[in-house]
C-alpha cells in the first residue's frame, strides 16, 4: 500500500464543504481539518503507485474550492498502535 499526505489549501469560505468532498475520492481515505498555514490534511492509500497521480492531479487538484497542494509520500510506518498489535499476536485479550 502507497500513503501520501497532501497538504491543501482553499478557499477559506469552503473549507467543510471541500473537505467532504475529499473525502468521497476512491483513494482519500481521512481528510483533517487543521491549525497553521494550510487548510486540510488528506491521506491517500493506493494500491498501485500511478494511481497517486489519478487520485491527486486527477481528483483531489480538480475539487472545487482547492487553491493548492503539496504532496509527500511515505517511505515507511511508524505506529505505536501497530507494533501493540504485533506483539499481542498470539496472546487472548485482556478486555
């Protein structure tokens, strides 16, 4: 699985609204609403790496109200909750 973070910038006025709509691409799986000096924090997960540029350029770029994008992709996973997972293999559930 590819994950890319894009950082986005729009329209002040549209913010909720162009975040739901993110959010309805095939391939954004979260968009976040934040403080600083950008709007909206999408995360992207594919399959394949050319589809990035489809989701990205071809979707994301395009919404209306999206002034700006700045994308990274991610070379690797760090998550805490991901390593409890994979040392409780094995183990039954405390809950």
């Amino acid at each position: 699985m590819i994950t890319a973070i894009v950082l986005i910038n729009c329209a002040t006025d549209a913010i909720p609204e162009v975040a739901e709509n993110l959010a309805n691409i095939d391939g954004v799986s979260e968009v976040y609403s934040v403080a600083g000096s950008i709007d909206l924090i999408a995360i992207v997960r594919v399959a394949r790496f050319e589809a990035i540029a489809e989701v990205i350029a071809g979707n994301i770029s395009k919404t209306p109200g999206v002034t700006a994008t700045d994308t990274h992709i991610a070379f690797r996973a760090y998550s805490r909750h991901d390593l409890e997972e994979a040392f409780a293999i094995g183990f039954p559930d405390a809950d």
